[in-house]
C-alpha cells in the first residue's frame, strides 16, 4: 500500500477506483465497503484508492467539542493496509478545505486530483460544505465528469447498523464485547509503560502503568477488564484497571493499569498494546488492601477463564 500525506502527491492510475471518508475505527461496516471496492477494481483491471483526512473533520470544524477517537493515525493506516487497499491519501482537513462546495469537490478532488473512474461510498454518506453533497448529487454529476458511483448499504451485526458512534457508545459503556463485534477485532490502547506508585507489588500484583500515546484516542469506561497484552510480538493474558484507584485513597487522576499474567520483566520506557476482551466489574473502593486482594485474585481467575481460547503465550 502506498500512503500519501496530500493529495497533491498521488498520481494517477490508469483507473482509480475510489472511496472517501474518515474511516475511524476501520469497522466492519468500512471492511464491507473496501470489499466492494476491491471487487470494482479487479473487474475493470483498476487499483483502489481510499481518500481519508487528518485530523478529524469534526476537531477543525467543531474544536470546542472533544472528538476522541476509535485509531490513532498509525492504526487506522495499519488496519487499511491489513484491508488490502492500493492507495491511501491523507489530506490535511483544514478549515478552507471544508470551505469546498459540493460540486468544486467533486470536479476539483474526485476528478482533476484522483482522476475517479468509479466511486463506491458508504450508506448516508455527505461531503463538501456544510455536508451539502449527498448519493444523489454524486449520481446526478458523475456522468457529466465521466465516473461511475455505486452506495454501500448500511452494514449489519446481528440487525445492528454498524458505525463508529455506535462503538463509542459501547466502550463509554463498558461494553467492549459488544465493539469487539462491530470493529471485527478487539479494541486497543497502545502507549508507554510509566512509573506509578508501585503498591501492586507489595499485593503480589505488580502493574505497568500505560500513558497512552495519543491522547485524542478513546479510553473505554473506568472499569476492569480482562485484556490480551502484545509486548515484542508475543502476546500474553492480564487484567486492567482504567480508573482513579479509590481504594488506596487517591481519587484523583485516571490511570490505565495491566498486571501481566506470569510475566517479570522490567519494561519502564517500553512500549504496549492491550486489547480489551471482556468487560469484568466496575472500580470499587474496598476497606482493606486485603479485601482488594481477594478481589484481584477473583479477578485473575477470571480473566484466565475469558481469555482461555485466545493462544497466548500464557496465562
């Protein structure tokens, strides 16, 4: 796959097939519209071409309103390569960009930039200003430009429309099962083991303390759960914390923990992934670090059981 950070460094191919979009989260809803990409491209010996932006529309538009994210840049380009895309162009979205009609979008970046001989976009999907361009607009002007244009309907899971405010809700929700689900994959957090206070220790359940790298990613709700940790290529069982500590009376900042399941190494400065498998309880304040204790062994107990079929390295 060959990444484009402008639009102004793609050249064009003998016939882009093209799709465009923010594709957060690369969800099975966008893996059914790349499918239908893909099959396009072959049928007219074509490569496909995928038009995303960064940042986010809605943090240029809207920077008063939070938009956190389902991938982190670096994510969002590795899942759209696993995908199988040919072409992925990057375009800074600025406000003058957003200031483009409709028509001048089209003619301007669909057809003089990309040089579109098919377009494939998602259900309800709108461009331009003001989200003025719609299916019907890019039906009514593509002949008058010379390219085709074919709309994705809706993805379903289980008779559930599929799209990245649906998985955010779940994860503000706790319910990781459920966006596992719908993204096709488990959720994940990437970023840097920190010091922390070090009093997992002294419980017999040592954590790594995770800053994550970027901080427009979502973290899901304060809670505990039972995660796949990948650390140098290998992957291992662990349950995380993302709270505030209340038992040991901080209350205060909200850390991301993981004690790693028989795993003893000294990794300050490295990096982690987790992915979250199962949502176990909520944060609870207990009365006694001895009470916390048992809890954290029920706990382990299971997360060994959910994670019993993921062929980890071990738990």
């Amino acid at each position: 796959m060959k990444v484009y950070n402008s639009i102004d460094e793609f050249v064009k191919t003998g016939c882009p097939v093209v799709t465009t979009g923010t594709f957060d989260g690369v969800h099975t809803g966008h893996l059914q519209i790349i499918r239908r990409l893909k099959e396009t491209a072959q049928r007219c010996n074509g490569e496909t071409v995928l038009l995303t932006f960064f940042p986010h529309p809605r943090m240029v538009l809207f920077p008063d309103r939070k938009q956190l994210l389902l991938s982190s840049q670096d994510e969002k380009i590795e899942l759209l390569r696993a995908a199988g895309i040919d072409h992925l162009v990057i375009h800074p979205f600025t406000r003058e960009f957003s200031m483009l009609t409709s028509q001048e979008f089209i003619r301007k970046i669909l057809v003089e930039k990309l040089g579109t001989k098919k377009l494939v976009i998602g259900h309800d999907h709108h461009f331009g200003r003001n989200r003025e361009g719609s299916f019907e607009h890019l039906r009514e002007f593509g002949p008058v430009y010379g390219f085709d244009v074919e709309e994705i309907p809706a993805h379903e899971v289980e008779h559930v429309n599929v799209s990245s405010t649906r998985i955010r809700k779940a994860l503000e929700t706790c319910d990781v099962s459920d966006a596992a689900r719908l993204l096709g994959y488990y959720y994940r957090l990437s970023g840097t083991v920190v010091k922390g206070n070090q009093l997992g220790r002294t419980i017999g359940y040592p954590t790594a303390n995770i800053r994550v790298n970027d901080p427009d990613k979502l973290s899901p709700a304060n809670g505990i759960y039972a995660v796949i940790v990948k650390y140098r290529d290998k992957k291992y069982g662990g349950m995380l914390s993302i709270g505030v500590r209340p038992t040991i009376g901080e209350g205060l900042e909200r850390t991301t923990e993981v004690n790693i399941f028989n795993f003893d190494k000294d990794i300050y400065g490295e990096s982690l992934t987790v992915e979250f498998v199962k949502y176990l309880r909520p944060e609870e304040k207990y009365p006694s670090l001895e009470l916390l204790q048992k809890q954290l062994a029920a706990d382990k107990l299971d997360s060994i059981e959910a994670l019993k079929n993921e062929n980890l390295e071990t738990v």
